[in-house]
C-alpha cells in the first residue's frame, strides 16, 4: 500500500496540466490507451517494480512530451489512420528529448517539496525508449554473431549514461507493459531485461534471447 507522501506525489503530478493534456491523444494500433491512460496504466505497473519515488514521477512525466509533437498518423494515401470510432492515431517524433526538456524547464521547486531529484528524473524521462531502439536493431539481425554485437551495443550504451541500467530498465519495461493487451512481446522483455542485468551472462543466455526472436519473426538460422 502507497504511503501518504507516495499518493500526495501521485495526486499532484497525475493534476499537472502537462499531464492531463495527455488526455484524449490515441496513440498507435499497438496501444490499447490514450497517453494519458497510457501513463496511468505507467504508474500502476512501475509501482510494482520499485518504491523509487523518482522513478514513479518520471513515470507519470515520460510522455508529457507527447501533446506537443503529437501528428496525425496518414495512411499512403494521406489519410488519417483511425480507430474503430473514427479517431485519429497519431506520431510522437522526438517526444523523449522534447519531454526531457520541458522537466529541465518546469519549477526545481516542484521537485524539492517532495524530496525528488530533477536532473535524474529528467535522465529517465529523456531516455526511456532507448532499450526499445536496441530491441528493434536485435531483432533485425540475420544472424547470431551479429546479435551479439548488436546486444553488447546496447548493453553498452545503458551502461554509460548518468543513471543505473537497471532503472532505465524498468522505465521501459513499465511503458510497454502499459501497451495493455497489445503488449506481445512480454517473454522477450522480461527475457532481455534479466539478461542485461547478469553480472555473468553467458552465450546460452543471448542464444535464448535470440531464438526466441527468431521465433517469433520466422526467421531460420
């Protein structure tokens, strides 16, 4: 059960008008939610994955980036890609790094009444996505040398930025838990996530990651 100051945190930052803005903003066919049901749904699995009161804020902010860069998603023909009740999809190119901006820009005041540290939380919200970018390039390669390569990349680049790898992590595990019903993909993540985080990780365990990929795209090799 949240503390008191857990759901004052909560309260607030769900109020916030960046936040509520998320409202009414249909994402892609692979999200069940709204963004902003989206970020809720967020919140709900990343409390269960830590009591890290910055993490749980940086949930609630990883996509306030959206309203802004948020573009009606065309089909070839330039029509817009709707949903069974006619609504629009919509694009959020860059909405990390535009995110990451407005948390640089909002009051360091907000964030010192409850304890929590901007610049982190700013970190988290500015790189949520990338462990998706690195899945996306493991899954492309056409072979398993290649997909060592391509997963010591990725393990590399979560290694070196100003935040643990393991909270970057479970950022993104959370956001595409929150996909909701479209999350398909859930073996592989938890599969990949604990893989990243062996202090000893051997070939068996990429040629599991990998296989399963393999798997799932049907491709032979």
């Amino acid at each position: 059960m949240l503390n008191s100051n857990f759901k004052e945190i909560n309260v607030f930052f769900s109020n916030l008008p960046e936040v509520k803005a998320e409202k009414g903003i249909l994402q892609n066919k692979h999200h069940e939610f709204d963004v902003f049901e989206h970020t809720k749904k967020f919140v709900d699995y990343v409390s269960e994955l830590t009591e890290d009161k910055n993490i749980i804020v940086a949930g609630w902010l990883h996509d306030i980036g959206k309203p802004i860069t948020a573009k009606v998603e065309l089909d070839k023909d330039n029509k817009p890609v709707e949903n069974e009740s006619g609504k629009p999809y919509h694009n959020f190119y860059n909405h990390e790094n535009i995110g990451k901006d407005i948390v640089d820009s909002m009051d360091k005041k907000i964030f010192k009444k409850f304890g929590l540290d901007k610049e982190k939380i700013s970190i988290l919200v500015g790189y949520h996505y990338l462990p998706m970018i690195g899945i996306k390039e493991l899954r492309k390669t056409e072979n398993f040398k290649d997909f060592v390569l391509s997963f010591n990349k990725l393990d590399n680049n979560l290694s070196n930025l100003e935040v643990a790898k393991k909270e970057i992590l479970t950022m993104f595990l959370a956001d595409k838990l929150a996909q909701g019903k479209f999350c398909m993909d859930k073996n592989e993540l938890f599969l990949i996530r604990e893989t990243l985080l062996k202090n000893n990780r051997t070939e068996s365990d990429l040629r599991k990651i990998y296989d399963m990929q393999k798997t799932a795209s049907g491709k032979k090799g």
